[in-house]
C-alpha cells in the first residue's frame, strides 16, 4: 500500500477516495481514529488515501487531473430569482 494523498481531514480523504474508487482505483482511508485523539479542534494532517502499489500510477495521474480542473460556476438563479431551467 502506498499513501497517494495525504488530506487536510477526514471528509476531503473520502472526496478523494471516493472520486478514485469511481474510476475502479480502491482506496483505504486511514487517519479516523487519530483525528478524535485531539479532541475538539480541528485536526489536519491525519487523514490518508492509500491504494495498491500497483493501481498508484493510476491514482496519481486521476489526482493530477482532479487537481487541474477548472472550477465551473453555476448561478443558482438568474436576475428575477428563478432557478435556470435544465
């Protein structure tokens, strides 16, 4: 097993895990349990993607190109507050 991303918490370890596990790449996410052991603040740094050495070249170009996505914004109404249509 090789640590493909190392996530500020444990909910972007599971964005990642879960878009990696979409495109048949499976992942284990470790870092629960550390994550409680600091108690209420936020803890980063403990959550990890880990996937088979042999799907890591995979997963890594997946995360490039996660990475490199451009983000798309969409109005949630136009100017009179309707919602678009579609």
């Amino acid at each position: 097993m090789k640590i493909i991303f190392r996530a500020n918490d444990i909910l972007e370890a599971h964005i990642i895990s879960g878009m990696l596990n979409s495109q048949g790449v499976e992942t284990y996410v470790g870092g629960h349990y550390l994550q409680g052991a600091v108690g209420d603040l936020a803890a980063m740094g403990f959550a990890n993607v880990f996937v088979a050495d042999e799907h890591a070249e995979l997963a890594e170009q997946l995360l490039q190109d996660y990475q490199q996505a451009e983000f798309i914004d969409f109005p949630l109404a136009d100017e009179e507050g309707l919602a678009p249509a579609g």
